[in-house]
C-alpha cells in the first residue's frame, strides 16, 4: 500500500463529506505508524463536519482546508520511529489518546491546539501517524468495533463519575447515577454505574429505547415527552434523594431540570448540548434564575467535562479489564459508507456507539 485513503471535511456540512488519497507518511523521531481497523464516532464529529464546533476558543476551525474528521480508532502498529517515549512495537494493538498534551490533571487551553478531528487531522483514514505518547494499549479482550469506542465516549462517563475522586480510587458504590439519552456516553457511563455498584436512572424519548436500555441493567427509566417534568420523576424513583451525579447532555434544554433532580452535595456533568446552547423561558415562565443559586440551592458542583487526561484513560481501561465491561456497539458501517454513517449518527437513531470499519481485518463483535 503506497497511499492513505481518507474521508474529508471542509466543515461545511455532513452531506460535503469527500474521499480523497494522500501519501503514506513515514514515522519520524518518537512516532509510530499505524493501519486503523476501527474508528467510532461522536456527536463532536458532526459538528465538526457541519462548521458548528466554534464554543472552545483555543481550538481554531482553520477555514475551509480540508480536514480528516473523528478522533477515536483501533489500529495496529505498522512502523515506528527513533526515540520513542513510550515503547509501542511491530504489530501492537493500540487505541488513539484523543489530546496526546493531557497526560494527566487538569487540560489547559495550550493542550487543546492537538486535539484529534480538530485542529490535528483525524483518524478517518486507513493509516496515521501518532505521536509514541497519544497510543495507549487495546484490551486484548475487545474486538476492534469495541475497542475504538473507548477513547472519548468511554473516558468521558469515566471522568463523570470519577474525575471528582483521587486517582486509583474509583468509587460509585451506593450512589444514584442519572444518564440523559442512550448515546455513547451515557450507555458507557450506564455500563460502569453498574459495575461499580451504583443505581442508574436513564431518560429517553423514545419507549423502545428505554427497553433495550432496562435489559443493560438500568433500574429507572424516565420518557421525557411524555413526563415532561423528568425532575420530578427521577425524585421519585430515588425516594426524594435525587441524583448524585448525573450525565448533563442536554444543554440549554434540560439544566433547570437538572439542578432540580440533583442529590444534596451532588455533581451535574455539562457533557452535551442536544437540547440547545441557548437558554429558553421554561415552561414555568421566564425563570432567570442565576446559575450561582442554583448550585447553592444543592450545594452541589456544575462542571464541565471535556474527556480526560492520559493516566485516567489507563485506570479506567485496568477497570474495564476487571469487570469485563463491553461498549455497546449499535451499529457498523464500511469505510466507503463513512458519509452515512456520520448522518447516521446526527439522526439519534443509535443506542450506544456507531463504528465504521476501516479495514477488512478488524475483528467485530459477533451478530
């Protein structure tokens, strides 16, 4: 194989997507080259493509040059460089590290200028290069399919439900998880509630989706069209204590909610806008409440989560490898499809991880 193919984006909408070939790149000093079998997506990806991804101003959009998009794949080793700091070899499986620059604590804005899918080029092609630091090891265990949907997605819930707690002390045991919609987020932070002893309160649309989500393990399911005041219904189901963390991905559209389904003492992760990113009049009237009050309110946290550093994505793959955990993959289109598989994902019709294979020897999970 003497080129790369590659889907790309000018960030002018998901229906612009174009395939393309570039020149297979040779690992330098501390790089490693590798053939991606699998790469995941995220709504990030779609906003991406459609020009919408403007809300973090240490990452530039960079105008209308083409960009590969996605960010998150499983891929093998096929070369490596002089020098390396972290010792891949030959034939390695490994996992892209969404910011290489985030090896541990807090990001800084500095560290954003090498984010994967933007400003860096993405991982939607057959080969990349990667810094030694921005590969971690797959889980022998996995497939391919599986694997891929750890980096963001995965990590994500991970930071949501313990990025509060010291490092190698996950915890969870006893708490209340709220997880809002069936996305790759909140069916990966459905997956570790569980494992770490938690109770777990999802919401849904759609009744279809809150079923396949009970037979996954969750012991509350709320439908928010029909149960428009959600907040009082995951009230209920946890006896008056509310949530203690919850899984905030729905803007504009469903803080004033959450603040009021948070526990005492309780977090609210700001993860998603679907809802929107521009606050409305609540069905209440114009409440303007002040976002300082409401937290005091609760004398809980409001934070906002975007992914996590290194050293957390190591502790939360030891965790995966502990209890066996398995992303829950929806669906998996070829490579050639990559177009529709983004307008797939912008539809909502997914529960958990829409994956696109990139090579003929990815292994996926079984049928």
């Amino acid at each position: 194989m003497d080129s790369v193919q590659q889907w790309l984006t000018l960030q002018d909408g998901l229906e612009n997507l174009s395939r393309a070939s570039a020149p297979m790149p040779t690992p330098g000093p501390d790089e490693v080259l590798v053939q991606i079998h699998t790469v995941s997506l995220n709504y990030r990806d779609t906003e991406v493509c459609m020009g919408l991804y403007g809300h973090h101003r240490a990452i530039s959009t960079g105008g209308p040059q083409p960009l590969v998009p996605c960010s998150d794949m499983c891929g093998t080793v096929v070369a490596v460089g002089q020098d390396l700091k972290v010792g891949h070899k030959m034939g390695d499986r490994v996992l892209s590290v969404f910011n290489h620059l985030h090896q541990t604590g807090h990001v800084r804005e500095a560290d954003m200028q090498v984010s994967l899918g933007l400003p860096l080029p993405g991982v939607l092609q057959t080969y990349r290069v990667f810094p030694s630091i921005g590969l971690v090891p797959a889980p022998s265990y996995l497939t391919d399919a599986e694997a891929c949907c750890l980096p963001i997605a995965s990590l994500t819930a991970w930071m949501a439900i313990n990025g509060m707690r010291p490092l190698g002390q996950p915890g969870g045991a006893g708490e209340v998880v709220l997880l809002q919609g069936t996305g790759g987020v909140s069916m990966a932070g459905l997956q570790i509630a569980k494992a770490s002893g938690a109770s777990a309160v999802v919401t849904s649309s759609s009744d279809d989706k809150l079923q396949a989500v009970k037979a996954m393990g969750a012991d509350c399911l709320i439908n928010y069209k029909t149960t428009p005041r959600w907040a009082d219904a995951v009230m209920a189901c946890t006896e008056g204590h509310g949530a203690d963390i919850l899984f905030e991905n729905g803007g504009a559209g469903t803080l004033r909610q959450s603040f009021d389904a948070v526990a005492f003492g309780g977090i609210i992760n700001c993860i998603g806008y679907l809802g929107g990113k521009v606050n409305k009049a609540t069905e209440e009237g114009d409440d303007r409440t002040g976002v300082n009050v409401l937290a005091l309110r609760r004398n809980m946290t409001l934070r906002g989560i975007l992914n996590g550093p290194r050293d957390r994505f190591e502790e939360m793959l030891a965790f995966y490898e502990k209890h066996h955990l398995r992303p829950a993959v929806h669906r998996v289109f070829s490579f050639e499809e990559g177009k529709t598989a983004i307008q797939y994902l912008y539809s909502g019709q997914h529960i958990g991880k829409v994956v696109i294979q990139v090579s003929e020897e990815a292994t996926l999970p079984p049928d």
